[in-house]
C-alpha cells in the first residue's frame, strides 16, 4: 500500500518507519493491535476509531512494519519485530492504555503487556491467536513443508482473506522465543477475550488455553455463536465495543 502524503509516522529504535492515525481524546486511550497481513483501514480499526471520536477517547490505530502504510516487506518481519513496533507505537501515548488485540494482536497484546504491565489499563482480545507460528503453522506443516522452509528459507500457505501468506523460516523460528501459553500469564488488570465458534482459523480451545493460563484479577470469555475468525459485523462490532467500554469501567472503578 502506498504512504499518503497525510499519513503521519513514526520511526522506531530500530529505524522501521511506521504509518500510524492517533485520535485525541480521553485516557486512557485505546490502542488497536491488527492481525497477521491486515491493517490500520480494516474494519474494525475504522468502526473503532469513529467509536472513540464520538466518546471523546483517545484512540490509536498503526499498521506493523511490512503491513498497510507502512514500510518494510512482510517477509522480513517477523513477531518480534511487530512487538517492537507496538511498543514504539506506545511511546505516542502518556499514561495507561487499553489494548485490543485481534488475531496476532492479541498475542502481540499479551507480549507488550507482560513487557510492560504498568502501562496497561485493561485488554480486550478478538480472536487471539497466541503462538501460532508453533502451534497453528509449525505443529501443521507436513514432511514436505518442512522440508521446503528448511531448503528454501521460505513457505506458501493458502489463504482465505486473498494471495497466499509467505511463511519464512526466521517467523517461525523467532517465534519462538515469544511464546505466551507454556508458563502462567500474569494480567494485573481487566481482561475480556471474544472468540467466534465459526472461527476456521482459531480454535476456541486457544481462547479456552489463554483464559487458563492468564491471571487476571478480572477476566472474562465470551463465546460468540456462528461468528467467524473476521468478527467484523454489526454484531460483533457492537460486542468489541461493548468489552472496551466494560474494560474502560472495570479499570475505572477496580476490582
């Protein structure tokens, strides 16, 4: 996607220039963590920003290096990166946010919130997809899939949402070292996950391992009949909504 003249950005320590929109308003503010090859004009990151100027709430939407607007290829990111960038992201805001996570946001969520749970108000997680590169993508390639990451660096994984998505080998390997669900979880503050039980692409029994391995003084799951791993129509719009404000309320009043 190309850069407009009027997107502003951002430079991070370690010099990936991202693309980022920054709503005035309110704290805590809202940050929105994007998925695997979306970005920041996404449904939900749209419906979201118009949600927090009509409240008067701060709000934060940015796109990974390699993502949207921002520079980069894919191919060379990989979920540390995208980590790193989230935090830089941050670095825009003064005081606690609420982070919602969709789908790698939400493990990209629960990185920056275990990295720095001081800064961290509340959390809402759509979707998440927590350690997918071991548990989705490496448990499921097959002896030849194997063996073409390990020949070629690099490979090709079918995708429902358009082109095939480019798996390299530093993603999986990297990932790695971002794991979230093998010890506990600390959460020190509102947690609500929403996940879909038509969701192809996640298991609710991940949502089921992250509401088990979080310790959260306050944390909540809700499954969503018949919503798929998009969550993105009138009604799961209104439940994202809904979690935020609930966070909002939650961080507001404790426990």
């Amino acid at each position: 996607m190309t850069l407009s003249d009027d997107t502003p950005t951002l430079v991070t320590p370690q010099g990936r220039r991202i693309a980022y929109h920054l709503t005035d308003g309110t704290g805590p503010a809202v940050v929105f963590l994007g998925g695997l090859k979306s970005d920041m004009g996404g449904t939900k990151a749209v419906y979201l920003e118009d949600w927090a100027r009509k409240s008067g709430r701060a709000f934060l939407r940015f796109d990974y290096s390699g993502h949207g607007e921002s520079d980069g290829a894919f191919t060379d990111g990989a979920i540390g990166d995208w980590f790193e960038d989230a935090c830089a992201a941050l670095g825009l805001l003064a005081g606690p946010v609420v982070l919602v996570g969709s789908s790698m946001g939400g493990w990209i969520s629960l990185l920056v919130a275990r990295a720095m749970p001081a800064r961290v108000a509340g959390l809402v997680t759509i979707a998440a997809a927590p350690d997918f590169t071991e548990d989705s993508m490496w448990a499921g390639f097959d002896a030849d899939q194997r063996r073409t990451l390990a020949q070629d660096g690099q490979v090709a994984l079918p995708s429902d949402y358009g082109e095939p998505y480019i798996i390299t080998q530093r993603m999986i390997s990297e990932g790695r070292d971002r794991l979230v669900l093998r010890d506990p979880l600390a959460l020190p503050f509102p947690v609500r996950s929403l996940q879909g039980t038509a969701d192809a692409d996640v298991d609710m029994s991940v949502a089921l391992r992250l509401l088990d391995h979080g310790e959260s003084p306050d944390m909540r799951l809700t499954l969503v009949d018949g919503a798929d791993h998009r969550f993105s129509d009138d009604r799961c719009l209104k439940l994202i909504e809904t979690a935020i404000e609930d966070v909002l309320d939650a961080a507001r009043t404790g426990p």
